[in-house]
C-alpha cells in the first residue's frame, strides 16, 4: 500500500523547470541552480545583498546590472559556494549566476533571447561565462616559492 502512495505521489508532482550549473576561480567552486520563481536570489541561504565583501558588491551585481532585471524576474536562484577565499569565491558566484540565466533561457525559453544574453555578457567581460584555467602553482625544494631559489653565496 506505502508503494501504491509512493508511486501516485511522483506521478501528480509537476515538472519544474530547472538547470544547475556552476562558477569556478582558484579553488572555489559555485554551484547555482536557477528555476521558476519570484526573484530571489541566495548566496548560501542569505540574500545577494548581504554576501562579503561589501567592497565587492557592484562585482557581485555585474551579470543582473547588464542584463536588467526583467530577466531574473521570474527565476529564483539559490547558489552554494564552497572553498578559496573571499574574492575568488564572489568571482564564482558571478559566474554561476551568469551561466545559470544562459543556460536557463537556453533550455527554457528561446534561443534568440539565450544568444543576445550571452553576446553582451561576453562583450563585456569573458570571465562572466568562461572559467579562468590558472591556478597556483606548487612549491618546490631548493627555494621559498614555484620559481623562486634561495640566494646562493660563495664564502
């Protein structure tokens, strides 16, 4: 009988309409997943607004200031992010967030809509859309850093 229940409940769920994508920098990684909704956008439970640092906020606020924010409008986006330190982890968010309304409107809406999206987002800052491959480099023996060597003397 529980299965019979379990079986009707997941047939009469309606299908949300959904995509998770994420945003890398260093070593952080964002993971945001976008569907329909009122707006709201979350950083780890908490507001955009309220995600540190402040100094970085109009960083922060980039992909909804370029594109206006008819677009997010109907989408509620909650983001994860985890590991690095607190710029290369606002430089993921941005990323995700970009990603996530691209990849919204590509699944979702129209295609027309998804490339005008992603032409003025890459126009203005590649980043946005693309990860950044570097990452550092490790420490080797016989010096303090990657490249640098310790000082050699000769008496």
């Amino acid at each position: 009988l529980r299965f019979a229940n379990y079986c009707m409940d997941t047939t009469e769920r309606k299908q949300l309409n959904a995509v998770q994508v994420f945003g890398r920098k260093k070593t952080s990684t964002a993971v945001a997943h976008c569907k329909e909704g009122k707006g709201l956008i979350s950083v780890n439970g908490r507001p955009l607004t309220l995600v540190e640092p402040r100094a970085l906020q109009p960083k922060l606020l980039e992909p909804i200031q370029l594109l206006g924010q008819e677009y997010f409008n109907g989408l509620d986006i909650r983001i994860r992010v985890k590991g690095g330190g607190q710029i290369s982890r606002i430089y993921a968010i941005r990323q995700a967030l970009a990603k996530g309304i691209v990849a919204y409107y590509q699944k979702y809406v129209d295609e027309a809509s998804k490339k005008e999206i992603k032409n003025r987002l890459i126009h203005y800052d590649r980043s946005l859309l693309v990860a950044d491959p570097r990452r550092v480099e490790p420490k080797k023996f016989g010096g303090p850093g990657a490249r640098a060597r310790y000082q050699k003397s000769y008496r």
